[in-house]
C-alpha cells in the first residue's frame, strides 16, 4: 500500500497543512512540508487521535475543583439521594491533620453545573462519596445539615481508627451510564488507555500525565505494612467508597526498562526518546514487536571456492549479510561484506548456520558449472599430448628434431635442452600431435614432473648404447606417478655394437615389459640421426591415443597449463601456455596462479600470430599482469572483477608464505652461532632468462648450501639484469648470477662503478660448479706442513754485519732455499723462523741433500751453538671440504 503524503492526509482530516505537521512532530515524526511522507500506521494513529479530540470538543467536562463538595441530600430519608461523580483533579489539596477526633466536611448546596449529570435510574444504594486524590479511596460520612461549613479534614496518624470494610457496588450493568463515563470509555478505547482498577484496589502512580506524589506522602502505597496518614477518616455504617466502574485492567506489557535495547548507544537513546513520545500521545506504554523465531536449518552441504567475500557466503549459505556479520563480530573479525575470508573462518561460519563446507580451487568451480552446462555429445576427438622423457644426452631433441624437420639441438647452449618446448605436428591423414620436449640434466627435476602431468603418453627415450640412467628411472617414476601410457623409443641403433635387447632387460627390471618380450610396453627402435622408424614412432603413438579416446568440448571456458613464463623486452610478460580443454580466445579474461590478465595477443611455435587456440594447442600469451609460475593452471573467465579479486587473494596467501619462511634469529640460534662459528654465506642476485629455469637453478643452488657454507639467494626473477638488481647487490655485497640473459647498458655502467660483480652463463652446471668454487674460497684456509729434512750445528762462525752461520750436517733429506725452519734445543723449539742464506763453500746453494755439508744462515736469529738442531718444513695451502 503506498504511503500518504502530508497534505493527502490534511485533506482527509479536513485540516490545515501545518496543523497535521504540528500534531505529526508532537507524536515525534520528522516531518518538515507537506509533500513528506506518512506511514500507514502513523496515518492511523493521528486519524485516532484527531477523532478522540472532536468527540471530547462536543463533550464539556466539569471544570477541576479544589475543595471537594458533595450535594447535600434532602431532609427527607425515603428517596434516595443520587450519586454524584467527580473527576479527580490534577492537583491533590493538602489536608492540615488537626488534634480534633472529629471530622467535619463542608458541604455546600450547588446545582449541576454541567448538563452531563443525569440521575442514575433503579440505584438501591446510598449515595457516592465525591472522588478523592488518584490513588485513594475515600468515604464520607453522613453530611450535616445544609449550609454548615466544617473544617477540612484532619487525621491524627497514631490515633486512626482503621476503616470499615468498604461495600461493594452493584454491577454497573444494572445502572445506566453517565456521558462523561460514555465520553471516558470511548477514550479508552481510541486511546488504549488502561482500565481503572477493579473497586478496592489503589491506582498506580506511574499512570502517564498524572503528577506524582509529593514529598509528604509515601512513593509506594502498596507495601506491607503501610498506613495512609493523608487517608480520610473512617465513614460510619452503612457508607461504601466511591470506586469507578469499569472492568479488571488488561495486563501491562513489559516494561521498557526490561527489554533488550538494540543498536549503537545513539540509536538506542533516539529510540527510547521516540518510545517516550508516542507514550505520551497515546496514553499508553508502547511495546515493541517481538523478532519471530526461526525454525531451525536443515542440515546441508555446500561448495564454496577460495578468496570468497561475506556476500558470498551469505548467497551460498541462503542467510542475510547482516547476520554473517554478526556471526563474524562475535568471533572477533570486523568484516564488511566484500571482505574475503579464509578456509577456516569460512568453515567455522557454515558450521554455525548448520551446514558442511567443501573447497575447491576457483578453476574447478568453474569448470564444474562449464560441465553442468555442456553437454556429453558437444565432446569431439583431441589431438594427444606427448611428452618426450630421458636421460641427458640420449637424444629427446634430437628425435623430436627429426620429427618436426628443424634443428632445435643447435639453438640450445652447450647441446641440452634447457626449457619446456611445446610444439605441433601434424601428420598422415591430417591428424596432429602436440610435443612437449623436457630437460633431461638432472636440474629439472620439476620440470619433468611438470610434463608428466599435463601429458597423454610419455615417450621414453633411451640410448641403445647407454642403457638405464639416473634421468631415465627418474622419468620413469614420474609417469608411473602420473599413470600415463609409455611408448619406449630405443635411440641411436645406428651406432655399432649396440645391443637393444640389453636396454628391454633393463626395463623389464624397471617393470616396463616389451611387447615382444609377453608385456603391454611398446618399444621402437628409432635412429634420429638416419630418421630409421620414426614413422613406426608416430603409429604407435597414434595407436595408442586412439585406445584412451581422447575427447574434449571447445565450447568450454579455455582452461590449460602454464608450461613456462618471461619478460620479452618488445611483448612484456609472455607465458606459454597448454590449452587442455575449451577455446581460448583474443580478448578473454584469465587467471592463472596469483597472477589475472586479458588475451591481447597469442602465437603458435612458428611465432605466427592466431585468434583461437583449441584443445591441446600450446600457444604464447600476452596481457599478464605479472608472471605466472611454471606448472600453474590456466583458467578464462568471464568476469573480470572476479578474476582480480582471487588473484589478489592468492597474491596475499603467498605473501603470507613467504614471510613465514623468513626466519628470524632467535636467542637459542644466536647462542648456538656463537658457539659453534659464525656461519658463513654467499649472497646471490639471480636472473634467468624463463621461469622454469629460475625454478631449476634456485633448487639447484639451495642444495649448495652445508652446515659450513650457506648460498643465500636475496632475489631471484625472470628478465634483464638491471639498474635495480645492481644496487641490491651493493647493498648487500651479493654476486648477481646472470642466466642465458645480459645486463643492461646502464646496469653494466653502475656495476662498474659500484665494483659489483656480474657472472654471465648460459649452462647450467657451469653455475654450479662456479658457486661451489666460490664457496670452497669463503672458508678459512687449511695448511699442511710438509718436514724436507734436518741438519746439525757442528760449529758456528761470526761475520760482522751478517751475523751468526751455522756450519751444519745434513742428517735427514734436504734444505731447501726458501724452506722454513725450526731451531731444537734439547728438543725444545728455540726459534721458528725462515732461512737467510745457504752456502756450500761459499756459493749460494738452493738445496743441499743429505750427507753434505752447508752454511745455514737463520733470518733475524744468531743464537745457535753446536749441537743444535735445524729443522726444515714448508707450509701448503690444501682445498677446503665443504662438509656435509
């Protein structure tokens, strides 16, 4: 129902605009013009209100009176003297309380002033006693004669007889009611005011609008043990109290101060005043609306994905945002409702509202409502994906080169494939093969696992003349992990003596049975130099993807796999990227990893640009936002927000991560530092030129460190080396280790400047071994002493401005020239000091051997006598062990 306006309701009512507003503000809505709006059940009220007013208008109350005066009843007994009833009046009049027994009342002779007295037909009882103050319950007793005025009433309080049982009054439906007793009921009713107390039974001081007690009169009437010395005196037999009719009050509500006020404490204090309001206009205490209660949830269970909001969950869970925040508030988290919550926050929530929580990553959220939507028949057949695995230097690339007609192996430093390359071929009756080529150098481990994941056959290179390797079991413990098919490839057979059956033996031990042996392993002996059975290679590889079935529907969100990512100086951030399932294409918003962005160009492996890319085609991207790392899943999505919102999400949960490695020293380490040495440490800047090969080269160096030597890589990333990298290592006295990348001009200018140095690479365990080196040379050098032999002093001669030589023996090896020597005397170390001069008979010697004799001259040392010993060793610098 719509609402009312001001003036719409002034209409109504046949009032002024400004009146409707006044009597509005009074009842304490905010109402300023006649175009505001009204609700109904204000309309309502004021609707009331206004009608109670025109009834009293019509009705003329008797004016208040402050001495009570009764009529005074006719001489005569028999008839009945009528009842008279007053209004109590809103003022009490004090009662002086005198020592006279007797109480006396003026009684004066006053016809009605009011045409709203009417006899009261059919009344068998004596008449009323005129209304005392609110609260109290008065007899009169018989009046005196006419015109006789008395004293007030006085009451001694020690010596107050206690009153009579007051009589009760006939039912009011046996008498017909006054109109003022009409006029108050009515007013009752439109008002909602109380009902008089049933007769007996005090009135309570709390009414609204009446005035309460003053300070000589007691505050609570109805506690035990309570006189009322203000009451009036006692009436004589046969007088009744004067009681209203009416009915037993209804019950009250509850009191205000009982009930729970809701809100900040502002909102509160403006409720309570608005409360107080309407009490006031209405007459009677206004009660709130109690919330209904609801039944209880049933229990269920949802899906909920990572990096969702409040709001999200509130959807998922079908309750108000309001009431999660009040969930959340009462744990402690202040939370507005596009604030993300974590697993267990989100957990614990849907515990509460009775239901089970599941997480599932974003991209299989979305590809689970994908799959809702499509359809089982939209699937249509794939091109495989296969994956070369083996052994370094067993020829993957090689073979793969010979498929493809082109010659990887020479663009790759030092001949070993150092990436992930993804490549496309196509082959009889049309069909396509997508390849990906891994590293087989035992550094790319997680290279490797990553292929094995992302392929539908792996084919096993092994070399005809090399056998099983470490790299060739690794590989085979990946794809038995992966549960992928195997098509072993026997490479170079062309060389001779090679002997095959001996590489089928030592796979039958790794569990890879041949065909021809009575196994499910197919092997085929290829050569890539010649190119002998490579055509045999792609049937059975063809074979074997037409028994798995392999389908796809491109009509889903693309979704795929990052297999590498790097900055290119022209393109910015590229990621090559596998598309498994659906269509990618230009313009599509994605997320893959922590890392969101928008398709703004793609290339197959010929660099040629493409507008689509469907299911199992590698293509580079570009339009990231940063780099992804290698093995990430890559996910299309429609809304872009969304994808911001969960790679913002996942950048804080690795941000979080990585503070978390960072390991501060504490007084338990420090302790031990100081016992055991400071450990020493070699700090690294890395830049390599992919993400995979950072990943590969930060594994590899980490694994450099022992309890002696420790690498410390302070940065790692993918691109230049720059201005910013060459500071870092200023700062810090790092070594920045370039990887297939060089520095910038002016990187190369400050590093100059700076004394940093830069060391360049392009193979891998070349920068192994070179940290390793620089490792060995942080330690503190170890010297081996070498004895070369003994002479004795048989006598000794004095030559000014030389010195003391010593005519000696040679007993034991040889003295040398540039020999160290110890003097012994008694086999005691006299002098530990270096040769001055060595002559046999005269000339200057540079060794002399055992059995001949010499002249010994010992530098800055002339205290030799005979029969002393010379010893003669040298001290060699041995290589340091790293240790464990």
């Amino acid at each position: 129902m719509p609402k009312l306006r001001v003036y719409q309701l002034a209409r109504e009512l046949n009032r002024d605009n400004s009146e409707i507003i006044r009597e509005l503000q009074h009842m304490g809505v905010p109402v300023t013009s006649h175009s505001n709006t009204v609700e109904d059940r204000l309309a309502d009220a004021l609707r009331k209100k206004l009608g109670v007013l025109e009834i009293a208008e019509k009705v003329a109350a008797p004016p208040p009176v402050e001495e009570v005066k009764v009529e005074a009843p006719p001489p005569a007994p028999p008839p009945p003297p009528e009842p008279v009833h007053v209004e109590a009046p809103k003022e009490v009049a004090k009662v002086e309380v005198k020592a006279e027994p007797k109480v006396e009342t003026k009684v004066e002779e006053k016809p009605a002033p009011t045409p709203v007295e009417k006899p009261v037909e059919k009344v068998a009882a004596p008449p009323m006693a005129a209304q005392p103050p609110a609260g109290r319950t008065a007899t009169l007793p018989p009046p005196p004669p006419a015109g006789a005025k008395v004293a007030a009433p006085v009451v001694t309080p020690p010596t107050l007889p206690t009153p009579p049982t007051p009589k009760v009054e006939p039912p009011p439906e046996e008498r017909k009611k006054t109109m003022q007793e009409i006029v108050q009921e009515r007013l009752r009713q439109q008002h909602r005011l109380p009902q008089p107390p049933p007769p007996g039974q005090r009135r309570p001081f709390d009414r609204p609008g009446q005035r309460p007690p003053g300070p000589g009169q007691p505050r609570h009437p109805s506690a035990p043990g309570f006189q009322n010395r203000g009451a009036a005196p006692p009436a004589p037999p046969g007088a009744r109290p004067w009681t209203r009719p009416g009915t037993a009050p209804p019950p009250l509500p509850q009191p205000l101060e009982q009930r729970r006020p809701q809100g900040t404490r502002h909102e509160v204090d403006r409720n309570q005043r608005y409360e107080r309001q309407a009490e006031k206009k209405l007459g009677t205490p206004f009660v709130r609306p109690q919330p209904k209660a609801e039944p209880p949830r049933e229990f269920r269970k949802v899906m909920l994905t990572e990096g969702l909001t409040v709001k999200d969950l509130a959807e998922k869970l079908d309750v108000k945002s309001t009431d999660m925040m009040r969930k959340l508030m009462d744990r402690g988290v202040f939370a507005t409702i596009n604030q993300t919550l974590d697993k267990e926050m989100a957990k614990d929530i849907a515990k509460a509202f009775n239901a089970e929580a599941d997480f599932v990553t974003f991209e299989e959220s979305v590809m689970l409502d994908a799959v809702e939507i499509s359809q089982a028949q939209n699937a249509l057949p794939r091109a495989p994906v296969v994956t070369i695995m083996g052994h370094v230097d067993h020829g993957k690339t090689s073979l793969l080169d010979a498929i493809r007609k082109t010659r990887v192996t020479e663009q790759e430093a030092g001949g070993i494939t150092q990436h992930i390359g993804a490549y496309q071929v196509t082959v009889k009756d049309s069909r396509k093969i997508t390849f990906l080529d891994t590293p087989g150098h035992e550094a790319f481990t997680l290279m490797r696992a990553r292929g094995a994941k992302v392929t539908d056959i792996v084919v096993l290179v092994v070399a005809a003349d090399d056998g099983v390797m470490p790299q060739t079991l690794e590989s085979i413990s990946h794809t038995k992990a992966a549960k992928v098919p195997f098509v072993v490839a026997i490479n170079k057979i062309d060389k001779p003596g090679v002997n095959p059956e001996r590489v089928k033996r030592e796979l039958a031990e790794q569990g890879l049975q041949a065909e021809d042996w009575g196994g499910d392993t197919v092997t085929v002996e290829v050569s890539a130099k010649t190119g002998q059975n490579l055509e045999l290679l792609l049937e059975m590889i063809l074979l074997v993807a037409d028994i798995q079935n392999l389908k796809a529907d491109p009509g889903l969100p693309a979704s795929g796999t990052v297999l590498e990512a790097k900055i290119d100086k022209g393109r910015g951030n590229v990621a090559t990227v596998l598309v498994q399932n659906g269509t990618l294409k230009v313009g599509d918003n994605f997320i893959a990893g922590a890392i969101y962005g928008k398709v703004r160009a793609m290339f197959d492996e010929n660099a040629k640009l493409v507008r689509e890319a469907g299911p199992s085609t590698p293509v580079e991207v570009l339009g990231l936002q940063g780099l992804p790392m290698a093995g990430d899943l890559f996910q299309s999505i429609a809304d872009d927000n969304k994808a911001r919102q969960i790679a913002s999400y996942r950048q804080e949960k690795l941000r979080d991560i990585a503070l978390a490695k960072t390991s501060r020293l504490t007084l338990d380490q420090l302790h031990k530092q100081l016992t055991e040495g400071e450990i020493k440490e070699v700090p690294l800047i890395l830049k390599c030129d992919v993400q995979g090969s950072q990943e590969a080269l930060t594994d590899m160096l980490n694994k450099l460190s022992t309890d002696k030597v420790k690498v410390r890589i302070l940065h790692s990333s993918v691109g230049a080396i720059t201005e910013t990298d060459v500071l870092l290592a200023a700062a810090s006295n790092a070594i920045i280790i370039g990887f297939n990348v060089r520095p910038e001009r002016k990187a190369a200018e400050l590093a100059n400047r700076e004394k940093v140095e830069i060391r360049l690479h392009t193979i891998i365990y070349n920068v192994v071994g070179e940290i390793t080196r620089a490792m060995q040379g942080m330690l503190e050098p170890v010297y081996k002493e070498t004895r070369l032999g003994t002479a004795e002093v048989r006598n000794t001669f004095r030559i000014p401005k030389v010195g003391t030589i010593a005519g000696c023996y040679i007993t034991d090896g040889k003295i040398t020239r540039n020999a160290e020597v110890r003097l012994l005397r008694d086999n005691v170390v006299i002098y530990e000091g270096k040769i001055a001069s060595l002559k046999r008979f005269k000339e200057d010697a540079s060794e002399v051997t055992r059995g001949y004799e010499c002249g010994i001259g010992i530098q800055n040392f002339n205290d030799v006598k005979v029969g002393d010993t010379i010893e003669a060793f040298v001290t060699e610098k041995v290589i340091t062990d790293l240790g464990a």
